[in-house]
C-alpha cells in the first residue's frame, strides 16, 4: 500500500521518486502553488474552543522540482502551529467553493508518531507533485 511505502523511508527527507532517479532527472507533472491557511482559536462555549480559518495566503508557485524542493522546506518551517500548508495545481485554491474541488472529497492520514510528520508530508506533496500518486490527475492538491 502507498503510504506504508512512505512511512518505511526512515529519517531522511528522501521521496519515493528521489529515490528511483535522479534529482535533476525529475520533472513536475503540473506547475505547483503553495497555500498557508492560518487560524485562530475561537469560543464556541464557556468550555469548548474551536479554530476558525482567518486567512487564506497564496506563498508562491513553482514550474520545476528544485525550485519545488526548497519550497516545501521554507514553507513547512515557517508555517506557524495553528496553521495548515497545502500544495496544488496552479489555479486552484484549497477550497471547497473552487470549482474544480466541488466533485471532490478529502482525505486524512492519521500518523502514530508526530516525529514522522514532516517525511509524510513530504513525501505525499513530492509523490503529488511528479505525478506518483495513484490516480494522480484526479487529484487538486494536498
């Protein structure tokens, strides 16, 4: 299954793709755009908070796998804790109204060791961006 695959891969920041190939060798199926949604925690009643989305930011989009590569490391460290990276194709945002997301669903993966969650992240946005996921022109993004 894939994401066993994925999380076999130890500690390093390796994707399956890098590890088949070379790293100049790889090329983007699709240019790639890199979204931060930010959220604050907000009352819902004397004793239970919830987050509510306040900002939707578009960080920048990328045509090749280096420029790609560097991306996901600055804006995975500079993404704050109550905060969510995403990762899809140009033109479309991380949101349901987008009409190109209406048809679709959501997908979670639920990690045991939260050390590991930086390497799963990678290497799904990676695996997404070079096309390796399965059934990869169905999906918008991560």
């Amino acid at each position: 299954f894939f994401f066993e695959n994925i999380l076999l891969l130890g500690t390093s920041m390796s994707t399956p793709a890098a590890t088949d190939s070379k790293a100049s060798d790889l090329v983007l199926v699709h240019n790639c755009c890199f979204w931060r949604d930010n959220y604050e925690m907000v009352m819902r009643t004397r004793r239970r908070k919830t987050s509510q989305r306040t900002e939707l930011l578009l960080l920048g989009c990328v045509t090749s796998w280096g420029t790609y590569q560097a991306n996901v490391i600055k804006y995975m460290a500079q993404t704050p804790q109550n905060g969510s990276l995403h990762v899809f194709r140009e033109g479309i945002a991380p949101e349901y109204d987008d009409p190109s997301n209406q048809n679709g669903g959501l997908f979670k993966i639920t990690l045991q060791a939260p050390s590991c969650a930086a390497l799963a992240f990678t290497a799904v946005c990676s695996s997404f961006a070079l096309g390796h996921l399965p059934h990869h022109t169905a999906v918008n993004g991560v």
